[in-house]
C-alpha cells in the first residue's frame, strides 16, 4: 500500500482551496484597507507587509492542495517554498530600508512616538546608507 | 460562474484599487513605494489563486521571479530617495 498514491476527495480539496483563496484574498484587501486608513509611512508600512504575507501564504498552501494526489502536494509544497521563504526573507528588508529612510526623512507623525531612541543619532552621515 | 469565485475577483480588485487610489494621492514618495509593494504583492497572490483555482502550475516561475526580483524596487527607492522631499507634511 503506497502512501503517495492516495487521493483526497475531490469536494474536500476544492472547499479547502477555495476557502485558502478566500482567506487570502481578504487579507489582500486588509492590507490595502490599512494603507489607505492609517496615518504615517511607518503605520503603513505595518499594514503593508504583514496580512499580505500571510496571504501570499495561504494562497501558495492552496496552490500545493490543489494537485490533488499526495504526491502531488508534495511536489507544490517543494515548487511553492520557494516563493515563500524568498518573500518572508525580502519583506522585513525592504520595510526596514523604507522605515529607516522614513524616519530620517521626517515623513513620520512625531507625537505618536512614545520613545525616540534614535533622537541622539539623527545626524547620520549621508553615506550611512 | 461560482459566486465564490465572483467574490474572491471582488476582493482582489478593491484592494487594487485602494493601492492604486494610495499610489495616486502619496503624499510622499515612500508612501509610493510601500503601495507598490503592495500592489506588487497581490499580484503575486492574483497569480496563485488562478494556479490553484484552475489547477495548473504553468505560472509558477513567473511567482518565483517576481517574488526574487520584487523586493528591489522599493529598496531602491527607499535607499535613494532625497533626504527630505519637498512635500508638506
């Protein structure tokens, strides 16, 4: 009896890609709901790189099930890790280098800021990156 | 059509267009770049709900390209961009 030669039922898969779809598809819409609602670079920053990642998640777990056999989902799971790790790896580095320069830039709302650590070192020089 | 599949099309193309609707108004350039990572983003997740709704794969390296090479622009942007931009805050 070979493990990779089962098949899932047809109605389970489909329920389960479609809802994975679904769940996905309304973080998307969390995330730019939150970009158009929030107030400064840095609060947009938040909504920007953190629903959308777990939906980009969900929707590479629903494109690994929707190949049906075990063997199949295996292989999804191995084709779509890629873009996953590579998209968790990228997107706190590019919020970081946007958070960074927005705080040197003064596009944040200084009140908000309950402690500003980095007051002392504000005068960076130019090529600190 | 699945009315499931007209909801998820839905919803993928309001927050379309409420990232387009940030990339117009700004105000800064780094607000601009934060919504075109977002936009980029959903494309990236348009792109896996038709492989996983259709069930297909043909699209898959398009998904990893863009999730390798996606990340420079707004790095780019945000490593270049003027010290202060003239824009009111």
């Amino acid at each position: 009896m070979n493990v990779f030669e089962w098949r899932i039922p047809d109605a389970v898969v489909d329920t389960a890609v479609w809802v994975l779809v679904l769940i996905g598809a309304l973080l998307c819409l969390t995330a730019a709901i939150g970009l158009l609602r929030l107030r400064d670079v840095p609060n947009r920053l938040h909504a920007a790189t953190k629903p959308q990642v777990l939906g980009l998640l969900l929707i590479c777990l629903a494109i690994a099930l929707s190949q049906r056999s075990v063997i199949g989902i295996v292989l999804g799971l191995l084709l779509v890790a890629p873009v996953v790790l590579m998209q968790f790896a990228t997107a706190p580095l590019s919020a970081h280098m946007v958070g960074r320069q927005a705080y040197r830039n003064g596009t944040i709302d200084e009140r908000s800021l309950v402690v500003d650590e980095l007051a002392d070192s504000k005068r960076t020089p130019p090529a600190a990156g | 059509m699945n009315p499931l599949l007209l909801v998820i099309m839905v919803v993928f193309a309001v927050a379309a267009i409420l990232a387009v609707v940030r990339i117009v108004i700004g105000p800064s350039i780094l607000d601009r770049a934060v919504a075109a990572d977002v936009l980029l983003t959903e494309v990236m997740c348009v792109l896996g709900a038709d492989m996983a709704i259709n069930h297909h794969t043909r699209t898959l390296p398009v998904l990893i390209v863009v999730a390798a090479v996606g990340v420079f622009g707004s790095i780019s942007v945000a490593r270049y961009v003027a010290r202060r931009d003239n824009t009111p805050s």
